[in-house]
C-alpha cells in the first residue's frame, strides 16, 4: 500500500504545484473570467491524460520515450510563453486589458494541460498494474493497493487546496508569481535535460539530422547526466519555494495590519488572521507529508531486506538430509545447494502452526521469480511484494506462495532429492 502513496505523490507534486498556483495567480490578478480559460485546459489535461493512460495499458500503440521526448519540447515552449506573458502583463498596474488577459490566460492553461498530461497518465494507470498474486480485481490484494492509491490523491487535493487558499489571499501578490515562476523555469529546465537522452542514447526513432559524438557533444551528455542524477533536486527546490511562500503568508497574519474602525471591525480581523493561520498550517503538514513520502516512506519501501543465511545439512548419497528437530520452532529456515552448473539453488522449511506437516518450497516463486522470502515477526513475507504468506498453504502451488518443493519425512529428517533441486535450478538462474 505504502508504495503507491509515495509513487502518485512523486508523480503528480509538481503538476498539482504549478497548476494550483497558476489558478491563484490568474484569479488573484484576472478574476474569473481568466479562470474558465484555465479550466478548461486542467480539463483538457485530465481528460487526455485518462485517455491515454487507457490506451496504453490497453494497447502497445503507445512508446512513452517518444510521448515525453514531444511533451518536453511543448512544456518548455509553454514555460517560455506564461514567462513572457507574467513579464508583460502580471506586473503591478498592468494586464487588465482584455488581450493581455486572455494571453496570459490561455498560456496558463496550456501550461497547466500539458503538465497534468505529463504527470498524471503513469500515476492513473497504477491500478492496472496492481500484482494481485492471481486473486483479481476482487481481493484484499487489490484493494490494499487501491486504498494506498486513493490516499495519495486525497492528500494532494488537499493540499492544492491550502496552498490556492495562501496563494491568493497572501497580500503580497508578487510573491505567489515569483515562486510559480522560479519553479516552472526551474522544472523546464530538467525537462531540457530529459530532452536529449534519446540523442545521447541514439535511439533508432530519433532521425535527427545531427548524430551524437560524445567529444564534440559533451555538453548534452552532461546535461543528461545531471537530469538523471538530480532528478529529486528539482522536486525539493519547489518544495522549498512553496514553504516560502506558507511562511511569508503565516508571518502575514500574526497581527492585524488592516485599518479598522471599532472593537468589532478589529474581532473579525483577528478572526480572519486566525483562520489564515490554520490554513498556512495546515499546507505546511500537507507538504511534510508530500517530503516525507517521497523521502522516508519512499526510503523504508525500498530499503534492502537481506536474506537470513543458509543453514547446514547433511549430504547421503542422492539425497539431502535435515533433522526435523532443527526445523521445528516454526520460524523460517533457509538453505542452499549449489548445482553442477554452479546455480545456488534456495529453498525454505518452516514448521506449519498447530500441525506435524512443514510448509516446503523453493525460495522462488511464479509471481516474483527468486526475490525469496523472510520472516518478520512470525510472518513470512515476499520479499518483493511485501505479501504476507499464509503458513499452511506454503507447498501448494498458486498466488505468491513459494513452487513447491518434494520430500520425505522419515528417521527425524526431511528428505530431499537432488534431482528435485538441480531440476529447480532454472528459477535462481
């Protein structure tokens, strides 16, 4: 579940940034009749975005290097033109007229439809990948993945909507500009970054009409690098902008700066101060809960889980012998026998609760190939999709259970054929 919190919330915190504050920005300067220019393009966005998001996970008509490569180049053009736009006609006293207005606009808008088409088609389509270890729309494993899903986009609106409640009611209107600005030139410039890594790739779809050569083009391939290295860098650079922004507004209203006229005028006041507080407040756990999910969630869900170490057992001819009593106090036991073909083949024995029988198996399964499996806290649990196993259907095959594995039980020992491990060797290759 953990995981797609922090996948939909990487995914879309830029896209939700940018466009909350162009529509504070828009409606703070052009009132409303700006905004339904600007909402129909977040509408244009969102609905291309499902669409596409449908089409490729339904279809293989759709290669997402090529979508980003043309998406990059519209995204800075749009980037250039607000720029200009906010340059011209955002500026104290300027902008009211009506051709002014609707430029900026209409550059807002697109801005903002090709950030949301940009950002939100890979975070929609999550549910279609959801690993359901077989069990289908219709299992706790799906919905353990859709509730994880939900609560991501559940946090992001509400934090859009604390962050359009600062940005417009902050009364230094400059401010809210200056930082969507410093971010978009910023965010266009990563985009500038990921547009050359098909030339530097030298992808066979790209028929540019200049061949990369790494000596006389050593500036774009430093450029890649850094867009990948530093990809977070930008993310946390806007983060940082909007945590300005929430400060300089909760600074704002500490005391009352508005003339009034009686104790009563002076209450309301006060009151309203109070109620802009809460709201910097609460836009400033919102966007701990972003950093955090993107940092330290993100970090825990993909932290390496080592495997316990291979235990010993005793080799008899064609077989392999383990003493039960060993295997006996129902944790998970784990051993390893290396192939002809110098595979190492691993598998797992733990007493199964309440009973004499043992759940066997290679420490591999059909789902998630040979992550293999580890206890915690009584469980056993994939270590690839964090699964928790039912004990007793370990040795039966189907979902993410481990491929069964034959024995015998005979003298105190499970036994083991060789021939069953070397056939077995295929899944840790």
């Amino acid at each position: 579940m953990i995981k797609y919190i922090w996948m939909v919330i990487q995914d879309l915190f830029l896209a939700v940034t940018f466009v909350t504050l162009i529509h504070a920005v828009l409606s703070s300067r052009f009132g409303r009749e700006s905004l339904r220019i600007h909402r129909v393009g977040i509408g244009a966005g969102v609905i291309a975005s499902i669409a596409l998001a449908i089409v490729k996970n339904t279809t293989n008509k759709i290669v997402s290097s090529r979508w980003n490569h043309s998406i990059y180049v519209v995204i800075i053009a749009f980037t250039i033109a607000f720029l200009i736009c906010s340059l011209i006609f955002l500026r104290e006293g300027k902008g009211q007229g009506g051709a002014g207005k609707t430029l900026t606009a209409i550059s807002g808008a697109g801005l903002s439809a090709i950030w949301i088409f940009y950002s939100l088609p890979g975070a929609a389509a999550y549910p279609f990948t959801f690993n359901t270890m077989g069990n289908g729309y219709w299992s706790w494993y799906f919905f353990q993945r859709l509730i994880g899903w939900l609560l991501a986009y559940l946090i992001l609106i509400i934090y859009a909507h604390l962050l359009y409640t600062c940005a417009f009611q902050i009364k230094k209107k400059a401010l809210p500009l200056a930082v969507l600005l410093a971010g978009t030139v910023t965010n266009a410039f990563y985009c500038l970054c990921r547009f050359f890594v098909p030339w530097v790739n030298k992808a066979k779809w790209l028929n540019w009409p200049v061949s990369f050569d790494r000596e006389k083009h050593a500036w774009a391939a430093g450029l890649v690098r850094f867009g990948s290295q530093y990809a977070m860098m930008f993310i946390w650079i806007t983060a940082v902008l909007v945590l300005i922004l929430m400060a300089a507004f909760f600074v704002e209203n500490t005391h009352v700066s508005d003339p009034y006229d009686n104790p009563a005028q002076l209450r309301k006041l006060r009151a309203r101060n109070r109620s802009h507080r809460r709201a910097a407040v609460g836009m400033l756990l919102c966007l701990a809960m972003c950093v955090v999910s993107m940092s330290v969630i993100k970090a825990y869900d993909n932290r390496e889980i080592a495997l316990s170490e291979p235990e010993t057992y005793e080799v008899a001819d064609d077989r392999i012998l383990v003493s039960m009593e060993s295997v006996s106090d129902g944790h998970l036991h784990r051993f390893e026998y290396r192939t002809a073909n110098d595979v190492n083949v691993r598998w797992i024995v733990v007493k199964k609760p309440g009973s004499a029988s043992f759940g066997v198996g290679l420490d591999a399964c059909d789902v998630c190939g040979n992550a293999g499996y580890y206890e915690d806290n009584g469980k056993v649990i994939c270590k690839r999709c964090d699964v928790v196993m039912n004990i007793n259907t370990i040795g039966f095959k189907g979902g993410c259970n481990p491929i069964p594995l034959s024995y015998e039980a005979a003298d105190g020992n499970l036994i083991f054929r060789i021939a069953d491990l070397e056939a077995g060797e295929r899944e840790f290759k």
